[in-house]
C-alpha cells in the first residue's frame, strides 16, 4: 500500500511542489519487496511463527547444538522423503470395495467439553480404511456425520476381514483449506485423528464406535474473548502454510539476529549504544528517510495532519459543531484499566482545520490525564496551541505516541485480530458442505496461530513492558473494544475532503467486495440455501461466544466516579462513529449478558429463512472479509513507515524524572524508551510489516477466489491514484 500520495492541488499538476517529490521518492526507496531466495544448509530454519520470542532469539549458537540441529534435520528430511515414497509406492485409491454392504461403522462425534460433552459435530468427513499386510491401503467405507454428529458407514463385511488385512481405522477428516478450481471452491481434507477399529470384533451388522468427543476447534474456556484453543503439544486446530513459514524465514532472520545482536549489547555494555545506533542497524523508514533530506519536516503540522488523515493512525475525524470545517480526533488513554507507573498514556483530543488542499492542519491539541509522575489528578486537561512552539512540539509527540498505541491495541489487535478469529472458530467449527466455507475459509486462516503467538510475545511480552497497561489491562481493553465490533450496519469510514484518500480508497474496497459477494451468492445460491443448517450453527456460536456490548457488563463496568461514567458514555459515543457501532440496534441477551454480535439467522433452515436471512448472510460475509483483508493490511502495512523511528512515535513514553514529565524534547533519553524496548519495537515493526506472504492478486496459494481478483484489477488505477497498491492488499489476516 505504500504507493506515493496523490497531489491534490492544482499547483501540484502544474508545478511539482519538491517537497511532494522527496516524500514520492522516499516512499518507494523505503517500500518493502520479497522476495523468496529458498532454503540453504547455512540459513538459520524456524518451524514457524510461535519459535520466534522476544528477548533472547531462539537462533542457536552451539556448535554442539548446530550439529545436533543439523543431524535432526536430515533423519527429519529422510522420514519426509521415506513418507513420499511410500505415498508413491502405496497410493490411496478413492474407489469403494464392491459387494453387499452388510455391516455398518456407528457412532457419533461430538466437541470435547470440560464437563461431560460438547454440542455434536455435523457434516464431517470420515473415511474407513484398511491397511494390508504388505501396507496397501484399502479404502472401505466413507461418509459423513449428520446433524446430530451421529454416522452409519455401510461397508461389505467380507472386505473389512479379508485375510490380506492387518488394521482398519477410522479416519476423521478435517477441512484445512477451501481452494478454487473452475471458479467454485474445493476442500482439502486431511487427517485429525485416526480410531483403530479391531478387525476381529467385526462379527455382527453393526459395530458401535460410541461417542467420540473431538478436542477440534474448542473455544477456550478462561479467555475474555472468543478464542480458539491452541495447544502445541496436544496439536494446533491449523498449521501455517509452507510458503507462509518460508516467508517468515526469509525476513524476520535478518532482524531477529539485529535485536539480538542488540540485546547481548546492551547486556554486557549499555552504555556503548545508543538509540540512534540501534535504528541505524534496521531498515530505514519513511520518516527516517524524509528526515534526511527535509529536516524538521517530519515533525511539522503539515506532516502531522497528513498521517493522522492518511497513515497507520488513520484516525476519526468528528465534526465541530460550532466551527465549519473543524474536525475532532480522540484518542482514549489509561481511563480505568490497570496501569503501570512508568509510562504515560493521556487522553488527546486534537482540533484540525482543513487546509485548502483538503488535508487537516492541527490547531489546538489537548491532553487530559497524568503527564509526570507529580501529577496525581486523571482528569486534569492542558490545551496547547503553536502558539509555545517547543510544548506544541511535545503535544504533537505525545499525540502520535497515544495515536499508536490506540492503533495497534484497538484497531489492529482488537479489531482485526480478536475479530477475525471469533469469526474463525465459529466458521472452522461450523461451514464444511456449506459453498460460504469457500467465500469466508480463504480469509479465516491461520489467525488463530498468529493471535496465540501475539499472546506470549506481545500481549503478555513486550505491550505490558512498553506501554502504561499491564497484561490485565490490556485484557480489560481488548474485551471493551470488541464490545463495539459488528457486522450489522457497518460501513466504511466517511470521507471529509479530496485528500482524504484512506477512507476514499476503504469505501473503494467495501465496494468491490460488495460485487464480488453479491455475484458469488448469485452463483452458489442453491448450495448456500441447501445447506442452510450450517448457516444457523455459525450464527449460534458467534452469539453465544460474543463479548457484551461495551462497558454493560457489571465486570466491564467503569468506576463509580461520575467522571468515569461520563468518560464511558463518551468513548461509546465515539466508537460508536469510529466502527460505525449502533449501540441501539436489537441485540440478544445470553446469560444475562447483552451480546455484540447481531444474530445473523434463526432459522434451522431455508425454508423457515427470508430474504432478510440472505441479506445479513452476505452483510455478515462481506464485513468478515473487510477485516481480515483491508482493514488489517492498512494498518500492517503503515506500521514500518510510522513506527520505524523511536524518538518520532512508540508504543510509550515514560514519565522520566523531570517535573514536566513527557512534554520534554526528543532528545531525553529518560523519556524516550530504553534501550531494550527501542530495538523491540523496531523488530515488532518491522517483523509485522515485513512477513510478506498470502496476498489476494498474487494468490500463492489459490485459495483466493479467481472473480475477486478479477473484480480488484479493474480497479487496480482507481486504488493506485488512491495511494494504493492492490498487489499489496492481504487474503487474509497475516502477522
């Protein structure tokens, strides 16, 4: 997405301001490209996204070990290679034994539960196979479970105890992956648990399996929001991809031995680095970049209202009431979450006017809340103006620190992340013959993988230890925030100019998406209404696990205080415009708790449905997609231009020592984050931006639908005069 911002002026077309130019120039040369280069013996190998931590690397220095590593990796390559000739010397044939099916395989598959079991599992595939002395297979059975999770695969007696076999086994099958083939979307199955099945108890018509509980794709029971368990030694619901891990090697290899180098630095000499030093040894950025040849510009109000209009803080712009062409941005701070007493996090409110080239220039910021350690009143506003230039410089700082932590916190983990997977689960959990597993699986996968490793290294590493929230906190806060996210009424944000071309170009892709859904339920309409049970199903979980609607929980409830009462009904009201949240609509109340996410469909079936069924089941789908692909990616991709420079914007500032506490100058190190954090941050940076793999055009893995890339390239010279590059929009919720 990195493409250079349109010029929006006259004199631009006629004249080129300079000053457009360097910026044009410095976004291409710090734009990121990958490029795979393969596997080599010297390259260090990771398996995949949870081997990488904060901290120490994982990348291993003994010699000792390196061989161990090394011999590992060829009995590892000698077994996978040993596992393809046997798959080519023994194949599985997909054809039935012939014979009259007299006996039958019974049971029933239900989801493990903590306590007796689960709801049954409906439509999953089960194979019954037999394995011949000389390790032929024999496929003997196949079919599925109903509604109930109950199955009845016939199978010819005689074929099951033939002399040539030594085992059978139930195969359960899951759906991996959904991938398209002449236009409609295929299923890859593979193999979640095989049950052995004695061939010499095989004596009467049916053989009864019982109940089977699955550990298949559970909610976690203690989490605060609907997750899915991941258990790495039990097994994973889903792995990466190998071009996903390929990619992951590729790029974070360079970085993660940059914070490393760093990290042994600063424990053996702090004080022979610097914060200046460790950015030098990082990709530069496009601040960075800009600084170089435009001194000071970077932090000037023409830059200020640029980024907050149109890079990763992409803020909301609310209407003065009693100034024309005056716009609010709010950025919530610490309000009653557990805090740290390290780091500040104010409320900022920020007044903008619009310039004549319609970009937003800052005329009065105002920051309520602690600013240093002496201040003990959370209420307490200051309003700054260019009036003091050295604290309007400070103000600016601060905003752009509090603007990205709202950003990644709320809107990127929050409101991608968290939201992508509680659609996930539910999704992986419910819709297998149902086509809309086709539309939604290909934008669904693996976040519940990326969302577990953020849990350890950010959420419970490195944000608690660089920011003001703890981990208790940052749970508190994540919850509230996805109390705001739904599907029903959603729309993208509005713009306020001509230049306001992230919300120009976010309304493009809501309107591409728009087509590519309503032409793909055209297409499958008979399968979706056939299959309509599952629709029901994912409709049931997503509003069983939702989250209740901000702050109406009494455990999410705000203190006491009015003051904190009042801040409630404020954030409400802004969210409420910032995720186009109507906190009014008609929503369910389960277990005394008024659930977020609307009800998609009540009906068991097409036939007890109606038009407005169809019309939430495509709202729903359509805004599913919307997150997990454009709205993470602009976020994801404008972390490296934004957050790519310590002293410029962070994730915290620390009150430091003086009495002025944050507002002091760029320079002070005491405010600045430390070492240890600084070159932390520049990795999370840069890995999150950096881990370039599963993009809709370049569809690497064909899973993306080919009419959705097609609908895209038709706009491909729209979303480019938008500063948008299509080629770098994701399929799904990556890093």
């Amino acid at each position: 997405m990195n493409a250079p911002p349109p010029l929006t002026t006259p004199r631009a077309a006629a004249d080129p301001d300079p000053t457009r130019a360097i910026i044009a120039e410095c976004l291409r040369e710090t734009r990121i490209r990958y490029t795979s280069k393969g596997n080599t013996f010297f390259r260090p190998r990771l398996r995949g996204v949870n081997y990488m931590q904060v901290g120490k690397s994982k990348i291993i220095d003994s010699p000792f070990t390196i061989t161990i590593e090394w011999l590992f990796e060829q009995f590892r390559r000698l077994r996978n290679g040993w596992n393809r000739l046997l798959d080519e010397l023994f194949p599985r044939s997909p054809a039935l034994p012939e014979g009259h099916r007299d006996s039958r395989l019974v049971g029933r598959l239900v989801f493990a539960a903590e306590r007796g079991y689960g709801p049954p599992i409906h439509n999953m595939h089960l194979e019954f196979w037999g394995r011949t002395y000389w390790l032929a297979w024999r496929k003997i059975a196949e079919g599925r479970t109903d509604a109930d999770g109950c199955f009845a695969l016939p199978f010819p007696l005689r074929a099951a105890r033939a002399l040539s076999i030594r085992s059978l086994n139930l195969e359960i099958q899951k759906t991996t992956r959904a991938y398209f083939r002449d236009g409609a979307p295929h299923f890859h199955f593979d193999l979640f648990r095989a049950v052995p099945v004695a061939k010499s108890d095989l004596i009467g018509m049916d053989y009864n399996l019982r109940t089977i509980a699955l550990d298949y794709w559970l909610y976690r029971p203690a989490a605060t929001t609907p997750r899915a368990v991941v258990d790495e030694q039990a097994g994973t619901p889903e792995i990466y991809s190998q071009g996903r891990n390929d990619a992951l090697i590729e790029q974070a290899t360079p970085i993660e031995i940059t914070k490393t180098k760093h990290l042994e630095q600063i424990d053996l000499l702090p004080g022979t680095l610097t914060i200046e030093e460790i950015e030098a040894d990082y990709p530069i950025n496009l601040t960075r970049c800009i600084e170089r040849r435009l001194p000071g510009y970077t932090r000037g109000d023409d830059w200020f209202g640029e980024r907050m209009m149109n890079g990763m803080n992409r803020g909301c712009f609310v209407p003065d009431e009693t100034r024309p062409g005056h716009f609010w941005m709010r950025y919530f701070g610490v309000c009653w979450y557990e805090i740290n007493d390290v780091y500040a996090l104010p409320d900022v409110a920020i007044l903008y006017r619009l310039k004549d080239d319609g970009l937003p220039l800052p005329v009065e910021i105002r920051l309520t809340g602690r600013l240093s350690r002496g201040d003990d009143d959370p209420f307490y506003c200051r309003a700054f103006t260019a009036a003091d230039p050295e604290a309007w410089l400070q103000a600016k700082r601060v905003a752009r620190v509090a603007g990205a932590f709202c950003t990644e916190v709320e809107e990127h983990f929050s409101g991608t992340h968290l939201n992508a997977e509680q659609y996930a689960v539910a999704a992986y959990r419910n819709l297998r013959l149902n086509p809309v597993a086709g539309l939604l699986l290909p934008h669904l996968k693996e976040v519940s993988l990326i969302d577990h490793t953020a849990d350890s290294g950010l959420i419970r590493g490195y944000i608690p230890t660089a920011t003001a929230l703890t981990y208790r906190g940052l749970l508190q806060r994540t919850r509230d925030i996805l109390g705001v996210q739904d599907w029903r009424g959603w729309r993208p944000m509005t713009p306020i100019s001509a230049a306001h071309s992230c919300a120009k170009a976010e309304t493009l892709f809501w309107d591409v998406l728009g087509a590519y859904v309503d032409a793909f339920f055209a297409e499958h309409e008979a399968g979706i209404k056939a299959h309509w049970g599952e629709i029901h199903r994912f409709a049931d979980d997503l509003v069983t696990h939702s989250v209740p609607v901000f702050v109406t929980a009494a455990r999410d409830a705000p203190p006491p205080d009015p003051r904190y009462r009042e801040l409630a009904a404020e954030r409400l009201k802004h969210y409420a415009r910032q995720y186009a949240f109507d906190p009014d609509l008609p929503r369910e109340t389960v277990d005394g708790e008024l659930k977020a996410v609307s009800r998609i469909t009540a009906a068991r079936t097409w036939d007890e449905a109606g038009e407005r069924d169809w019309r939430n089941l495509k709202d729903a789908c359509r805004y599913i997609i919307m997150q997990a692909t454009y709205m993470h990616t602009w976020i994801n991709e404008h972390q490296y231009d934004d957050l790519g420079e310590v002293r410029y914007s962070c994730g915290g500032l620390r009150f430091g020592d003086a009495p002025s506490g944050v507002m002091g100058p760029e320079s002070d190190d005491a405010i600045a984050p430390d070492l240890t954090r600084s070159t932390e941050m520049l990795f999370f940076t840069n890995f999150l931006s950096r881990t370039e793999y599963g993009f809709i055009t370049r569809n690497e893995e064909g899973d993306v639908n080919p009419l959705l890339i097609r609908l895209l390239e038709e706009k491909r010279e729209a979303f480019r005069a938008l500063g948008v590059d299509i080629d770098s929009i994701e399929s799904r919720t990556n890093i």
